[in-house]
C-alpha cells in the first residue's frame, strides 16, 4: 500500500487480496484519503538480487551503565 500524498510505501501484504482488503479498511475509517493511498504491485527480486553482498555485523552488547 502506498501513499502518494507523501510519496513512500506505508505497508506491504503478501498479496493483493490482503492489500486491497486493508485498504477498503483503511477507506471506510478515513473516505478522504480516497485517491491518497492505493494499492501497488512490488516486483519480487530475482533469485540472485537478495542475496546478502556484505559481511555480517558485530552485535553490540547493551550495558546498564550507559
């Protein structure tokens, strides 16, 4: 789901039929938003694009003293 009254992606559902069912949801609350948000197909990467590039992260420990 998208609101282009602000130009970025607010949700994202594994599909449409969900999308489209939070949207109606979200319509019926707030009508005015009518033509702000919209549902929007996201393409799925190709197998080799998700694939992490970089090295892992040190975790860092959290320290009641701080």
């Amino acid at each position: 789901m998208v609101d282009r009254f602000v130009d970025q992606m607010i949700e994202y559902y594994g599909s449409r039929e969900q999308a489209e069912r939070a949207l109606r949801a979200v319509l019926e609350d707030e009508p005015k938003w009518a033509g702000m948000i919209e549902v929007v197909a996201v393409p799925q990467p190709a197998e080799r694009d998700w694939r992490p590039r970089g090295r892992y992260a040190a975790r860092f420990r959290c320290s009641a003293n701080s």
